[in-house]
C-alpha cells in the first residue's frame, strides 16, 4: 500500500482565496462557482462593468445563493488596462492580504477578413489577451507568493484556447490574430513557470474548444451549429459546465502542486479531427 498523505484532501479548496478575471458570465462563472463548491472561502469575480444580465452583480448574488460556507464578491476592473490592474490588486488587499489563486479568464475576439483587418481589433485583443495576463501575474506576484510554499503553492490558471494550438478559422471569418493572441497565452504560461516556479508559484493553461457561450455562440452557428459541431467532435458533444470546473478545481487543488508550465486542451479531442473548421 502507498502511503498517499492527505488524500481525503487532495482536491479540496478549503480557506482559499481566489480571483476570476471575466467571471461575471461563461467559462468564468463556471470556474467561480466550482472554487465555491470545492470549499474556497472567498472567490471575487472580477469584469469591466457591474450592472446589466451579463454584469458582476448578477453573478455575486447567484454564487451568494449557494449552499456553502465561502462568499462571492465583485471588483469591476478592465484588466487591459494596466493602472486599472494596479487598482484592482488594491481593492483586493482590502479583502485578503494574500491570494492563493488567480484565474487569467478575461479575453476578447475579432473575426473577420485577412487584408480589411482594422488595426484597432488587433489593439484590443492582444492589449487583454497577452498584455493584459502578463501585468495580472506580474502585479498580483506579491500577493500570490505570500501564500505559496513548497508543498503549497499558489497557482496562476491561463485560460487560453484550443485556438493558441491550431490553424481553426481563416477565411471571411478569419481570427488571425486572436489564435497568436491565444499561442502567445500558452507560452506566456510556461515563461511564469519557470519565472514564479521558485516563489511557489505555479502557472498552467487551459485550453478550450467550443463551450456555448457569449463570446463563441456566432461563430459556432457560422460552423453550422451545435448539432453538427457535436457531430464532429470525438466525442460526439460540445463543451459543459462540469468539464471546466474540473479541470480548474484539480490546478487549483493539491493534486497539482507539481504541475507548472502545462497546457491541458479541452475539447474532446477535437483539434486533432482536422480539417473541419478551417473550411470558411
């Protein structure tokens, strides 16, 4: 028999503090409510505006309305802003003084034509997707390694994409520049790996395919919909809520205390059925 210590423990969040970028909807709200449910005893959700259906307080209240002895609170920020990171590490403070994990989730997309591209699209997807994380790890460091240790660490989850790993869309809905915005996310991560690896620290990426969702249900009904994308997926089926949250619960947890600097892709094995998404 092993001698497995704190096994009962190991995908367990208890007394952690987390922060969500671009929590208030998707795969964000996914990842808040699951560090909720693994026992996290304060998750803040971070996005650019409070009010509205897709706003921070509508996604406090339902993480608040669990059933569970963590809270939920909501930072609005634009975290491709760099003073505005600067004030959010504040706001932060003045809920936890350390941070045991730092979800990089907030992203923006443009799709369109190659030659017509506007250069402010490319601006704006790489000031937040690539920009943006590296001043959120950067800025947020001090706090992250006040809660690490060797056995321990705190952790940094990139949300990236599939996208980061492929050619998907070229074409009249092309996303150049979003799938370099993605590539450069991947090796960001294992850039922080090796850079916070010593301060206890961790950084790893998780990669999704097509989970429906604000940011990717055009693009899916471009492909054809949800039907015939699930057709075409090995496993028969697009992405769900329970697929992120497990894979953010287990980096988060003490199973992966060893884990740094890995992309895990999640999409059921689609990115190596290829072909079907680079026909537009």
């Amino acid at each position: 028999m092993s001698d497995l210590r704190n096994f009962n423990r190991m995908f367990s969040l208890e007394g952690k503090v987390a922060l969500v970028t671009g929590g208030s909807r998707g795969l964000g709200l996914h990842a808040a409510t699951a560090f909720l449910l693994a026992g996290a005893k304060l998750v803040i959700v971070s996005a650019r505006k409070n009010e509205g259906p897709q706003g921070i307080d509508q996604a406090v209240d339902k993480l608040n309305k669990l059933n569970v002895p963590g809270k939920a609170v909501g930072i609005a920020a634009n975290v491709a802003d760099t003073d505005d990171i600067g004030r959010l590490v504040k706001e932060v403070e003045k809920h936890s003084s350390t941070l045991d994990i730092l979800v990089c989730n907030a992203g923006a997309t443009w799709g369109g034509p190659f030659e017509p591209t506007p250069d402010w699209s490319s601006k704006k997807v790489l000031d937040l997707n690539v920009r943006g994380v590296f001043n959120l790890a950067r800025l947020f460091a001090p706090l992250l390694e006040r809660s690490g240790s060797r056995q321990d660490p705190s952790r940094i989850i990139i949300v990236s994409s599939t996208a980061g790993v492929t050619v998907p869309h070229v074409g009249d809905h092309g996303t150049i520049m979003y799938s370099i915005s993605k590539a450069a996310a991947h090796h960001l991560s294992r850039q922080l790996a090796v850079e916070l690896g010593p301060r206890n620290i961790t950084t790893n990426t998780v990669a999704p395919g097509f989970f429906p969702s604000k940011l990717a249900n055009g693009l899916i009904e471009i492909l054809g919909g949800e039907q015939e994308l699930s057709d075409a997926n090995p496993r028969k089926r697009l992405g769900e809520p329970e697929d992120i949250a497990g894979v953010m619960v287990y980096l988060a947890s003490p199973a992966a205390a060893y884990i740094n600097g890995e992309d895990i892709c999640v999409d059921g094995g689609q990115r190596y059925a290829q072909g079907r998404q680079s026909k537009l």
